[in-house]
C-alpha cells in the first residue's frame, strides 16, 4: 500500500503543477497515470510542438513544459505509479480513500485531485488483418525508448505533429533512412515541421509516401515488412523492423464513470465557485477533465484550478490548523527531505 497525502491521477502538466502547490503546503503527493511516462498529451503527441500561452514563456516547447515543471516539482519528491491506469476508488471507514489500478497496486490517501487530462488514451488504429498479432512486435502506437532503434528500419503513418516531430528526430538520429507515410498530401502539423521533413527528404534521410496507407504487414513472428498502397493502386513492398501508426488518440473516461461522480459530456462536474470540488467530499477535478459554466480548457487555467484545489484539500487534512498564504518571494521554496 502506497499511503500519501495526495493522490493524483494523471501525472500532465496539470498534475505536475499540482504536486508543486501541494509541496508549498507540506503535503505530499503520488501520481498515477495510464502512460508510461510524465507528461500527458504533451510527451505522448507533440513534445517538439510551440505552446504560446503559458505566462511568462512566449514560446516554449511541449516537451520542454514538461521538464520545467518536472524540475519545480522535484523539491517535494513526488512518488510515481506510471503506466497503470486508476481502476477503482474505494471510499474507506476512516473517510480517506483506496485507489487500486488495473496492476493492483494499491494506494491510500485522504485527498484525490484527478486531474486526468481528457481521461484515459486509446490509440486510434488502422483496419488492418492481422494487426493486434503485431502489437508490441514491431507495431507500437507511441515511441518507446527511441534511443535504441537507430539502426531500425522505421516507418511513420501519420500527418499530424507527433508523427511528424517523430520522424525528424529519427531522421536525424537514425542510420537509416525514414519512411513517412500519409493517407493525404496535406498535413495537420506545424508549418515548420512539414518544412522540415521536405529538406529531410531532399538530404535521403526520410522517404515520404503521400496519398499512401499501409494496407499489409508481413512476418512470421515479428514485423518484417509493410506493404504501402497509393491512391493509384500501387503497391510498394519495404523492409520494416518498426511501424509507428500515429494516428492520434482517442480520450476515454473509462472507469472514471464507475466511480461515483458527476459526469456531464464526457467530463466531471465541479463546483467552481468554491473549490474544484466534486460531489464526493475529497475528490477534487482539475484541468481538461472537469466541466463548469464558462470552462476553458487551457493549461493555464488547469494550474489556477490545482491551486485553488490543494488549499481546500489543505483545510479537510488539517481541519484544526489555519493556512495563511506566504507569498514564495518571502517564503522560498522549502523542499522535503528523501524518504522522509
């Protein structure tokens, strides 16, 4: 059993933010998030992408977001469960409460501030024979370790930012050259990124297929190669140790909407007047997920919300104490001490 102070569920921006506002108060936080990384959308879609509203940063990379806020919230040593998604919240005795995932680990806490993004992810996938005995054999749906497959035959579906920023790297980084593969001519992505794969094409680091879907995989245990189909009818046989269809994914509330909780459209309903509360007394909603009158789902405004959220959550595990607010300019920043 895994006990803290709080227990996030979705370790995004949001959820990191949270942990660093927590730390401000003395509490302690553990996130848990159904991917195997810290980040939400941010690291899984579009961590070479520009965001161009957060305060104080005309432009900062996805990515980069993700490390900043990962560096302030460090001091407060938050604990992580990553790669397993929150399957159950039981409410105990003693008014705290049990979240289990789907690998079982349990842990305990008085607080949950679900702050989940849009909920939990499933990769959009292509109508392909044979294509979940491929899964995990050279079909994966996000990139996995990227340093170790330089000298992979790689291909890339997809016309949307992650494909593309994943492309450029290995185009980049690879020894081999890229294979991009879009069902379109047109692409979604970022005008620098589609300016970028064009040069790389130009220098025989990427192969773009335009107007082509991969429409076969061939293999006896592991992929061994593709078959790329034009608008035409053409077929093109390549060799390919990995595929990466990046098609995007599909936000999910999944067992979120077994738990108890207010849901309106797809997100959970809050008291925004007062708390980010939810109708469970101790379980808050903060970012994409909660829905209010006159809600905006920007990060920006998901980093008010978990602020506003851990001073509530302040006064239910310290109902007899009185916070008084310290700005950090007076008050720094106090971090805590390792396995304490």
């Amino acid at each position: 059993m895994i006990k803290t102070d709080i227990i996030i569920i979705g370790a995004g921006p949001v959820g990191l933010f949270t942990v660093f506002e927590a730390g401000l108060m003395k509490l302690r936080c553990h996130l848990i998030d159904t991917i195997p990384q810290i980040g939400g959308q941010l690291s899984e879609l579009y961590p070479k992408k520009p965001i161009y509203d957060i305060p104080g940063f005309p432009s900062i990379l996805a990515g980069k977001l993700v490390e900043n806020l990962m560096e302030q919230a460090s001091p407060f040593n938050p604990g992580f469960t990553l790669g397993e998604r929150a399957e159950k919240i039981i409410k105990n005795n003693d008014n705290s409460f049990t979240v289990i995932t789907d690998k079982n680990t349990k842990h305990k806490a008085p607080i949950v501030i679900i702050s989940g993004g849009l909920g939990s992810f499933e990769p959009r996938k292509p109508k392909i024979d044979n294509l979940s005995f491929y899964e995990d054999k050279g079909v994966n749906y996000m990139v996995k370790n990227p340093e170790n497959l330089n000298k992979k035959n790689i291909f890339i579906s997809g016309g949307g930012d992650s494909a593309l920023d994943w492309a450029i790297y290995f185009a980049e980084n690879s020894d081999n050259r890229v294979g991009l593969i879009h069902r379109s001519s047109n692409f979604r992505a970022h005008k620098e990124s589609v300016e970028k794969i064009f040069l790389l094409e130009k220098q025989n680091k990427i192969k773009i297929y335009l107007n082509s879907q991969v429409t076969k995989l061939i293999g006896e245990n592991n992929l061994n190669q593709i078959i790329i189909s034009d608008d035409s009818g053409n077929n093109t046989e390549v060799k390919s140790d990995h595929w990466f269809p990046l098609f995007g994914l599909i936000p999910r509330l999944g067992p979120i909407l077994n738990w108890g909780l207010n849901i309106e459209k797809n997100a959970i309903v809050v008291n925004n007047s007062l708390d980010y509360s939810t109708n469970i007394k101790g379980i808050f909603a903060v970012g994409d997920i909660n829905t209010y009158q006159g809600k905006l789902k920007l990060i920006l405004c998901g980093f008010h919300e978990a602020t506003v959220a851990v001073k509530a959550a302040y006064k239910l595990i310290n109902p007899e104490k009185k916070y008084v607010m310290k700005y950090t300019t007076i008050q720094g920043v106090q971090g805590f001490e390792k396995n304490n």
